[in-house]
C-alpha cells in the first residue's frame, strides 16, 4: 500500500509539474502564407489551404503571424478552426491588400491592444517607405496570456523584397516604437525579413534580442523559404526574435508534407516555444 501512494504522489507531482512547464511557456509560429492572388498553378492557395489547418491542427499554436494574408485566407483559417482570431489590415490604404495579421487561439490567449504602423516616414498613414518597392506595415498586438496571466507584446512584420534602406530603417523603426510603447514588457518580433543571416539590417535586433532559430535548446538549420522547389533555391529568411522572457525549449521549420501536400507555402512554417 505504501508503495502505491508513494507511486500515485511521484505521478502527481510529475503531472503538476509538467502542468506548470505547459502554462509557463508559449508557442509562436510565424508564416508567410503565399497571397492568395498568385498564379501559382498546382501550389494555388486552393489546392493548398487544406494543409493549412492541417498544419494548425498538429502544431497547436498559441499565437502566429501571418504575412502576405488576404482576407479570404484569414477569414478561411478563421472559419475551419474558430477558436483562432485574427487581428491585421491591408497594407495599401488600411483596408485593401496583403495583411500582417496577428492570429490567437482564444482559449488561451486575450487580446488587450492591437495596431498597424507603416514602415516609412509616417508610420501612421499609408505610406510606401524609403526605397520599398510597396507598402509595407508591422502589425502590433498586446496579449495576455490566460494560463498564467503574463503580458506580451508580439510584433508580425514583412520587410520590402528590393528597398535595403526600407528594410534597415523599417526594422529600426519597429524596435524605436515597441520601446516608447513599453519598454519593459516582454516581446516578440517575429516575420519574413527577405535577408538571410548575417545582413547587416539585423545587427541592432540581434543586439537587444534572442534569435530563436539560434538560442533553442532544440533547433535545427533548415532554411525557411522553399520556392515551391524540392531543393533548390532554399533561404532562412523567416525569423522569430523574443526579449523579456527566459528562454526558447525548442525552433523548428516545418518543412514535413500536411493534408498530402508537399508544400504549404512557398514559405516553410517556422515555431517557437518560448518560457516565460
């Protein structure tokens, strides 16, 4: 009999524990969706938005961001799995085209601010910035996570393809307003950068923040970018950065095939699981 309590109060304190570990970390996961808008033949978003869900259905996140969303693919992932919400504006005029969005699953997570900058001169008026080659915005939210009660800021962006000078003062610019907003609450800036590792419009980002792909006790190499090509052509340009919190358990990039699809995106998804 003494044997079996002490079996049973070993398996609870095991259970708590593990418990404790789930609600004290968080998993994030950023993902450039592939407009829905491309002529992209057999990887049209149609033939590939099943992959999507079932790609969120395996992984589970608690928060991701999307880039270059249109509403119908917000609205589509919304939709199938409504315990996802969605926060993001188009980036040409506040209403129409791509969308930044910041989504989370309401059963754990509680919106408490959210907005949208442009990446330019005037960051709040829709605006091309410097030398981009379109509009290009940072969507903002202030989360509260209901298992523990932790505050966070999480920040979804996608730098210009072509403008050097807008990625490098589009990036400046988000780390300038996240710091007059609350300097001291944890954050994570998270996106498709379109630079690999080592560009020179990283280097203040990586002095004041983690690298999860670099800093997780779990990682991997994996680039991020797949072009719809099996091997070819393959880039780390998707990042996630994170400060205030502890530490990252674990990066991956889900390059594995979803819903029989060999390809969710053009874009591999990456996550995080990041510990208060």
């Amino acid at each position: 009999m003494r044997k079996l309590l002490f079996a049973l109060l070993a398996a609870a304190i095991a259970l708590s524990s593990c418990c404790q570990q789930a609600k004290d970390s968080l998993k994030v996961m950023s993902f450039n969706v592939r407009n829905a808008k491309a002529a992209d033949g057999d990887n049209a978003w149609e033939l590939r938005r099943s992959a999507t869900i079932a790609m969120l259905d395996e992984v589970q996140p608690d928060v991701f961001g999307l880039q270059e969303a249109y509403p119908e693919q917000e609205e589509y992932i919304t939709s199938e799995r409504p315990k996802y919400v969605a926060y993001g504006i188009g980036r040409n005029d506040g209403i129409e085209g791509e969308r930044m969005s910041v989504v989370y699953n309401t059963e754990t997570l509680q919106m408490l601010e959210c907005g949208t900058w442009w990446l330019s001169e005037t960051p709040d008026i829709p605006s091309v910035g410097w030398d981009a080659k379109y509009p290009r915005t940072a969507t903002w939210a202030l989360l509260k996570d209901l298992r523990c009660g932790r505050e966070f800021y999480l920040v979804n962006t996608h730098l210009d393809h072509r403008g050097v000078l807008a990625r490098r003062y589009g990036l400046a610019m988000v780390m300038d307003l996240i710091r007059q907003m609350n300097p001291d609450t944890p954050l994570i800036l998270m996106g498709d950068f379109n630079v690999e590792p080592g560009d020179e419009c990283l280097t203040d980002v990586e002095a004041l923040m983690c690298n999860a792909r670099s800093s997780a006790k779990v990682t991997e190499d994996t680039p991020s970018f797949n072009g719809f090509k099996e091997s070819e052509g393959h880039k780390t340009i998707d990042y996630i950065y994170y400060k205030g919190f502890s530490g990252a358990e674990s990066f991956k990039v889900l390059n594995q095939p979803f819903d029989g699809k060999p390809f969710i995106s053009d874009h591999y998804p990456i996550v995080a699981t990041i510990d208060y």
